[in-house]
C-alpha cells in the first residue's frame, strides 16, 4: 500500500465513521431531513448535489475508459455521498499498483 492509497483509506473510514454517526444518531431518513432543515443546510446540500454530480460525470468517464463497472460507486454516491468517489480512488489506485492495471495489460 502506497501513501496515497493510506490517505484514500485514513479518509474514506474517517467519512464512514461520521456518517455512521450521523446515521446512528438522526437515522438515514433523518440525516437528508436535516439537510434540508433550513436555507443554510439546503444551500450545502445543493452545492454539495452539484459537486458529487461532476464527479460522478468524471468517475464514468475514467470508469469507461479503464474497462470498470461503476454501478456500485455511483449508488453509494447517491446514498452516502462521498464513500462512492473516495472508494473508487482507493479501488483506482490498487489496480494501478506497478505490474497492474491498463498500463500493464497493453504492454503484454
């Protein structure tokens, strides 16, 4: 495991962590009513929607282009937000590990 795939997995469980709470302590209906309790929440929620969709469109792109399925990225996107993107990097980055991957497979 290389640095960035450390970062990746140090950042993906501190988000599953705060989300699990957020779930543990509103329940998951209750987290999106909270998202949309107020201007201020809604707001964040919106621009949030915005970002996760352009990196949704990125995450397609580059899925497309390598060959992958990203089906389950896109739905734990849709249900948890940044888990989706932050596990697909991680998964990105280990298929790119030296000897692995694109990269390798055309060189065979």
């Amino acid at each position: 495991m290389n640095a960035k795939q450390l970062g990746l997995l140090v950042l993906l469980l501190d988000v599953a962590g705060l989300d699990a709470y957020a779930i543990w302590r509103y329940g998951f209906v209750g987290v999106f009513e909270m998202a949309v309790a107020n201007a201020a929440t809604t707001a964040l929620s919106v621009e949030l929607g915005i970002a996760l969709a352009l990196v949704v469109r990125w995450m397609w792109q580059d899925a497309r282009a390598r060959g992958a399925s990203i089906v389950p990225y896109v739905v734990l996107t849709v249900g948890l937000g940044s888990i989706g993107p932050l596990l697909y990097l991680l998964v990105r980055e280990a298929s790119a590990a030296p000897g692995r991957g694109l990269v390798a497979a055309r060189a065979s």
